[in-house]
C-alpha cells in the first residue's frame, strides 16, 4: 500500500481552523499547511476520510476537497519517485520539493479524458487489485476510439443521454479479439465505470452537474451461464495421466476446485499458508490465507487426500502460475482430453439480444469454474451457505448464490426425500 499522509486541524480553539498535511517517513515528519480554513463542524476526523463534509450550508466542499486530494496524490507521487531512485530525502528537502509542484500546479480542473488518466494513475500508485485497474483502462480504451472514430472530443458537459445512446450502439458494434460482439456484461461494465469516473469529478469539484448523472443506462448486467464440475468429473480430472505442462494446468486447477479460492489467491499458495489450527483439545492442519481482493481471512481444513497429494506434489506450494489468460486456454485442452464433451445449453447477451447456444462443456472451462465447483459441490452435499461462504470469502448471500450452478432436475432430486415432498406428517409439540 502506497504511504499516504494525513490531515487534520491544526487549531481547533480557532474556529474556522486551518486544515494541515502531515507526512511521516522514515523517521522523519513534514507538516504542510493547505492554506484551507473550515469551521470545524464541516471536517471529518474519521481515519479513512479526513475530508470535508459534504453539506448544503458549505458549498465550497468540493473545491476544498479537490486541494486536499491534489496535496495527497502530489505527495505520494514524489514519495514514490524518491523510493524508486534510492534517495531517502531530509524532511526540508521533501517539504521544499513538494511545497514547488503543489506551487506549479495549474488549478485548472483537467478535462475527461486525462482526469480519467489521473485517477488511474492515482489509484495503480495506491496498489488498487489489478483487475479494477484493468476495468478502469478498458474503460478509457473504448473512449479514446470512440473519439477518434466520431471524430469529436469528449468533454465532462456534453456526456447527456444521446451521447450515452450513441456510446452504446458504437460498443454494440466492437468486436472482442475473437471476432465477436461484446457481452452486455462488458458494455455495462464499461458505461457504469465511466459514471464512476463522472460522480468521482463531481465529488472532487473538477466538474459539477454532469449531464451522465441523471442519464439512463439502457444496459442491463448479465449474468453468465456457467458451468461446474461434479465430483465425479474432478476424480476424473485428477485421476488423468499427463505430461508436465497439463500436469501442472490441472494441479492448479484443481487446488481451486478442492478449497473455493479465487484465481488470485489459489494460485500464489506458499508453505507459510499451511498452519496448525487449535480449536479446544483438537488440532487441524488448516490453509490460512488473506485474500487479495476482499482482504478476507480465509482458513480451510487441509484433510481432503487429493488436495494434500497436490500439495505435497509441488512441496506444499501452488504449481508454477501462468496468466490467468494463458490458463483459461489450456483448461479448454485438458477439459478436452479429460472427456467433458456433453453438450451445454447457454444464453450470450449481445448487442442487447439474447442468443442461445449448445457447446461442449470443455469450451465452458475457466479459472472461475473452478471456484463454482467448489460452492455448488459443497451446497449440494448440505452444507449451510454461510459455512461455505467462510470458505469462499463471500460477503452476502445474494452474492454466493450466484456461484450455485444447481440445475431445476438436480433440485428435485436433492429433495426427493425430503419431508414435505414424502408426505410424511411434521413433528407436533408436545403438550
């Protein structure tokens, strides 16, 4: 994480008291004045805010707030340009550098395009996941094309509903590298990221009253038909003799189907994450781990024989990891080889139109399959989601839900015998 500095009051027997920047690194204290006075009951003291409230009685909090952000990304920036040289400054060399770029800044709000730039810049600095980072830059991707194609500069006053319109039907008609129109998923994604980068504009007093704020979207998120692998099918998969290369392909995989991890987590396993547990007089070799991107403690029994074979096979670490990309590829291969060859029935959203399709179910296989297996496979042998969900590293229900790939015909079966279907009589209290 990005060392950050922060701010607060530097009098608050004065009243509106001078907002302050204190900088901390190694050993060393820099204090800066903003040259912002606000009557104290506008600031928020809160850790993780040290802002100005947003209020009605005190419209200059945008502005106010933007100062604040420009002192904070500034300071990181040269902190991280110090680092990056090996120079560890005085802290009268830190002020005197710094005190000359927040000078030299232009307080001229930047325009679209580069303010988007900037907050991804912001935010790569701050070690933000890598996929939000890759959302955000796809993002500013489909807008720099756009313009050029249209041949018309993006401004913050003339994203209204026509432009949201027209953006649309131009990402309707890309195609993704496959030859292929995008997924309403992606289009969605693409236009709910841009109204993030607008409302963050307006939050920060770069542009105010953006037309996008109160423009319709008009694309729905879809959420994809997935498929799981059974139990059956992943003894299958382990039970598969292989060269080296799909060898590892499947170990990775695999550790992902037997403990519920994300890509990102399952695929960095280290020696260090297997820990004695102890739970009154009984002691349980556990995976410990914090994920990456929920920062979530995830801890798991490690007593499934496949998964301590796996293991122990690549000395109690995750296999060498590929890209995410790279993996999801050859998974279509072993998935191949391994026989999945039934046919899946799917619906694509594209172009605002639903289009059925039949594929095999190996052409269905991802790095997130492996994470579905898991919670579906364990939902059906009975255990309560929110067990499973201390695995998995959900925070809601609704959301864990949609990793259970239980089909209509595999429900019934499920409760076949249950009670109310057996017609057998409830249990009566007893008076």
């Amino acid at each position: 994480m990005a060392k950050k500095p922060i701010f607060n009051l530097k009098n608050r027997i004065e009243d509106p008291a001078l907002v302050v920047m204190v900088f901390n690194f190694k050993g060393r204290r820099i204090v800066l004045s903003t040259g912002l006075k606000i009557p104290q009951k506008f600031w928020n003291d809160a850790k993780d805010v040290q802002r100005v409230r947003a209020s009605r009685d005190f419209p200059r909090h945008k502005k106010f707030n933007q100062r604040i952000n420009l002192f904070e990304a500034e300071t990181i920036k040269l902190w991280d340009e110090y680092q990056a040289r090996g120079i560890l400054p005085t802290a009268k060399e830190f002020k005197s550098e710094l005190s000359n770029r927040i000078n030299d800044t232009h307080q001229v709000a930047p325009s679209l395009l580069p303010f988007i730039q900037q907050v991804i810049e912001e935010r790569q600095r701050m070690n933000k996941p890598a996929g939000s980072i890759q959302i955000y830059k796809n993002c500013l991707k489909n807008l720099e094309t756009y313009q050029k194609e249209r041949k018309q500069k993006l401004s913050f006053d003339n994203l209204s509903q026509s432009f949201v319109n027209d953006f649309t039907a131009f990402l309707f008609a890309r195609k993704n590298p496959l030859g292929e129109n995008l997924s309403d998923s992606y289009v969605h994604k693409v236009l709910t990221t841009l109204k993030m980068f607008v409302r963050l504009a307006d939050d920060r007093g770069v542009f105010e009253g953006c037309p996008l704020l109160k423009a319709k979207l008009g694309v729905k998120k879809r959420e994809r038909d997935n498929i799981y692998l059974t139990e059956a099918e992943i003894h299958i998969l382990y039970n598969l003799e292989l060269t080296s290369k799909l060898a590892n392909v499947r170990d990775l995989f695999l550790i992902g189907c037997l403990t519920g991890l994300r890509f990102s987590d399952y695929s960095v396993i280290k020696p260090e994450n297997l820990q004695t547990v102890e739970h009154g007089e009984k002691q349980v070799q556990c995976l410990v781990m914090t994920t990456k991107k929920t920062e979530q403690k995830v801890v798991l029994p490690l007593v499934n024989p496949m998964l301590l074979t796996i293991l122990e096979r690549h000395n109690w670490k995750a296999p060498k990891r590929i890209s995410n990309q790279r993996l999801n590829d050859y998974l279509k291969d072993l998935g191949k080889l391994a026989g999945f060859t039934q046919e899946v029935q799917i619906n694509e959203y594209k172009a605002g139109k639903r289009h059925k399709r039949t594929r095999q179910k190996w052409e269905l296989m991802t790095t997130h399959t492996a994470r579905r297996s898991f919670a579906t496979n364990a939902y059906k042998r009975g255990l309560p989601a929110g067990d499973i969900m201390k695995f998995t590293g959900h925070t809601t229900v609704a959301s864990f839900m949609k990793y259970i790939k239980v089909t209509t015909e595999e429900t019934a079966v499920l409760l076949s015998e249950h009670d109310f279907f057996t017609g057998k009589a409830p249990l009566r209290a007893v008076k």
